[in-house]
C-alpha cells in the first residue's frame, strides 16, 4: 500500500505488520535451522516485503524518521539469523551475511530500474531504424 500523500508511515508499518508473523517464527527457527537456512528463510520471507516499492517511499538517508521504525525491525531480524542477543551491532553482521541495509536496497532498486534508460543496450544483428 503506498499512501497519496507522500508520507509513507502507514506504509511502513504495514511492513512491519505483514512482517510480524515471519520475526515470531524466527525466534523459534533460529535455534533449529542453521545459519545458510535462514538466510534463505530471509531472502524467502522477509527480502520481497523489503523491496516491493521500495524506490516510491524508500530513501538513501538513513535519519529519516518514518524510515527508522523499519530499519530497527531489520536490525532485529539480522540478529535473529544469527542467534544473537539483542544489542549486538549488526553492521559487521549484515556484511558478514552479505545483505544489504536498507538506503543500500533503496540505491540498489533505483539504480536497476534506472540503468537501462540511461545506459541502452544495442542488439547485435539488428537492423538500425
């Protein structure tokens, strides 16, 4: 759901809402799967709730204020791959796990929806109208 208004709280806390049941699951699955298990329970479950219009209401700033409630839900969920308590930093984790945080997704999605208008690509063999 992305708002009209352009203030995308309510969007993110549908995030975190539809997010909810798959951290309350991760609890209990961390300490049964291994580590490469949940990452692609991440990538599964969580990684497309991350992404889905994140270019509308996403930013590169990590301070904006209706983005921290999202970013501290990611924090907690790369915590719970690792099993880890809750006040661990979770920058040398993400690198650790090679995910990215979230101005970093907001970057990656742009510039890929981006990079074929800017760059174009040419067909080889093709006729030049």
């Amino acid at each position: 759901m992305i708002q009209d208004n352009l203030k995308h709280h309510q969007t993110i806390n549908n995030i975190i809402k539809k997010l909810q049941p798959t951290i309350h699951s991760f609890r209990y699955a961390n300490k049964l799967i291994s580590t490469n298990w949940m990452i692609k329970l991440y990538y599964t479950h969580i990684y497309p709730h991350l992404i889905n219009g994140i270019s509308i209401w996403g930013s590169k700033d990590n301070n904006k204020t209706y983005l921290q409630p999202l970013i501290i839900t990611q924090k907690k969920i790369i915590r719970l791959l690792k099993n880890l308590p809750p006040r661990v930093h979770t920058a040398p984790l993400m690198t650790e796990l090679n995910i990215l945080n979230l101005p970093n997704l907001y970057i990656l999605r742009v510039c890929v929806e981006m990079h074929p208008f800017i760059h174009p690509r040419t067909q080889p063999n093709r006729p030049q109208h």
